[in-house]
C-alpha cells in the first residue's frame, strides 16, 4: 500500500539506504511517488529526487505537485532538471516551466537547446488558460496521397514519434489539416488505399487562442479523445488530448472552490479545501 511504502521510505532516507529505498520506489508509478513526496519533508524529497536514475526523475517531476517545485528545482543539479524537461512532452514541460518563478524560468530555458527552447517559447506566447498554451507540439501528419502502406510503414520507421497517438492529421503542402484518421480505420484497412480516401473530413479542430475551459466544453460536446490545434493561419501547430482536458477539470474545479472561499472568508481554507474538493470533484 502506499501509506505501508511512506512508512518504508522514511525509513529509508532517515538511515540513507539508497539500495533499500530504490527497490521500494521501482514498481510505483510516478503520480504515486509524486504524491508521496508531498508528505515528506525536504530533506527527504530531495534524497529521493538524487536517488532516482535519469527517466524516473523525468516521469516524477512532470507529476510533481505545483506547492513543491521551486523548491525541487532548488536542490536540484540544472543539468539533470534540463535534460528532463527536453525529454517531456511539450504541454507537460510547459506545464512545470509555468509555474516556476521568472528568474528561475529564464536559467532553466536559457540551458536548453535553442531548438527546444523555440518550440517552448511559441507556446509560452498563448495566454494562460488557452489552447495554446496547453498543447502538445508533438503530432503525427502526412500528405493526402500517401497510402495506408507508406502510412504504417514511416510509423514503424520513424523514431521521433509521441508516446501516444490516436489519429494521424492529413495535411496539405502548406500544413493546413485536411482531415485526420484514426489508427484504428489505418490498421483496418488495405495498404494500397489512400489516406484521402479514408480521411474523416469533416474533424473537430479548436484555435490556439481558444480559452481552455471552452476546449474542455467542446472536447465534451463531440466525445472527442483527442483534437488538432490551428493557429490564425489555420495551420496545424499541435494538439491536445483528453488527458489535458481531465488536468483543465481539475484546475477549473479548484479555481471555483477557492473563489467558493473567498467568498465566505472560511478561518480554515486549506482543511475546507479539501472537504470540498471531495465533495465537488
């Protein structure tokens, strides 16, 4: 249980038994040992962000809770946080770099590599609470004319893909989206077909400037499990998947129970927080 591996690794840290404290960490997910650093004191959060190996601490800071960042990029070699942050995705990266204080910000993104720091920066440029700022730069497209053969081939071929992908977007020479297709119609279909013959042409597309709680209506409003973002060109520049919209749920639903307090001046705002954001959520 998780209460039963705070218990171990407190134990762990307090007696500094790396060994002991990396086969207790090794079979939690990320999200699990992010909430459980939240616990725990800064000392022992920062053993264990020293003790976990490159790609743990890459999973574990894009779930870190915002309360405890600074403070995790503090005690933090710059190296490691920046090689992290170049290995995320786009929106989990931008994510954690927008929560951090400006000085800080600049440091970090000043050591990260030119091209990297561009694709970050565009994103940076939206609003806050809008579709742009919340978007994964990384996407699938492919011409019209390519047949479901040369489709699946280049997937199997091509090594700078998303971890996850839902759709492939079918894109003119300009990268205006002419469509997309799932990857399940791709996979169900013979090879010498062509992606424009198969295409859903009629696809929900949302602006980057549209506000994130809009997103999130309209993500319900059509079922949708993913969608390509457009800029003012209409040219397809990312796209945002359910996953953001559960996160966009998330910080609205907290949004409206802190103006909830502000409201009747509650003595105890963090304990009624909690009570209700169980009730709400």
């Amino acid at each position: 249980s998780l209460v039963g591996s705070e218990m171990c690794i407190r134990d762990s840290c307090e007696n500094t038994d790396s060994s002991k404290l990396k086969k207790i960490i090794q079979p939690l997910h990320p999200a699990d040992l992010a909430d459980l650093l939240t616990f725990l004191d800064k000392n022992q959060r920062t053993y264990i962000l020293k003790v976990l190996d490159q790609e743990q601490y890459t999973n574990v800071l894009a779930e870190l809770d915002d309360t405890i960042i600074d403070e995790t990029f503090e005690e933090s070699e710059d190296a490691k946080i920046v090689q992290s942050i170049s290995e995320m995705e786009t929106d989990d990266a931008i994510n954690l770099i927008e929560t951090l204080e400006p000085d800080v910000q600049k440091n970090i993104l000043d050591q990260v590599n030119p091209s990297i720091r561009e694709i970050f920066q565009e994103s940076l440029n939206y609003p806050v609470d809008s579709a742009g700022r919340r978007m994964q730069k990384e996407f699938v497209s492919m011409p019209s004319y390519w047949t479901v053969g040369q489709a699946i081939d280049h997937l199997r071929e091509e090594v700078d893909l998303p971890d996850d992908f839902y759709e492939l977007f079918v894109v003119d020479p300009s990268n205006r989206p002419l469509g997309s297709v799932s990857v399940s119609r791709v996979l169900k279909s013979k090879r010498n077909i062509k992606l424009n013959d198969i295409l859903d042409a009629s696809p929900k597309f949302v602006d980057a400037s549209m506000d994130q709680e809009e997103v999130a209506l309209f993500f319900e409003q059509y079922s949708l499990v993913s969608s390509g973002v457009v800029d003012v060109h209409n040219r397809l520049i990312g796209r945002i998947t359910a996953d953001d919209i559960v996160w966009v749920l998330q910080e609205e639903a907290e949004e409206d129970i802190l103006r909830l307090l502000s409201l009747i001046h509650i003595s105890e705002p963090t304990r009624l927080l909690s009570i209700a954001y169980a009730v709400f959520c």
